[in-house]
C-alpha cells in the first residue's frame, strides 16, 4: 500500500479571482492563505491560488 497522499484536482472556474466564495475555500477566517500541505494540493495548484487569492483581493472581491 502506498503511504502518499493523493493531491485534489482543481477545476479552471476554482481557479478564478471572479469566485470568491470558491476561493475562500482556501483561506482562513483571519484571511491568511492556507498552506499547500493543509490544502493537500500540489505546488503549481498552490501558486496559481495564491495568485487568484491576491487578485481577488486587490479588486476588493475578498477581504
């Protein structure tokens, strides 16, 4: 049995900054931007949610 954990496949309309309310799926009620690990996603999926977070963020679409 493989001990590695299987990392969840984001769909493109996740990776939006126009869905918000998709978006704070990944982020905490403080507003910090859950860790990768947590998230159980890969690298690449990690940065391009970071990304969409901050464009959200600055067009005032999150908090």
């Amino acid at each position: 049995m493989s001990t590695e954990k299987k990392s969840q496949s984001l769909t493109p309309q996740e990776l939006d900054f126009h869905h918000a309310h998709i978006l704070a799926r990944y982020v905490t009620e403080t507003g910090k931007i859950i860790p990768a690990k947590m998230n159980r996603i890969n690298a690449k999926q990690q940065r391009k949610i970071t990304k969409a977070i901050k464009r959200a963020r600055n067009l005032r679409l999150m908090k």
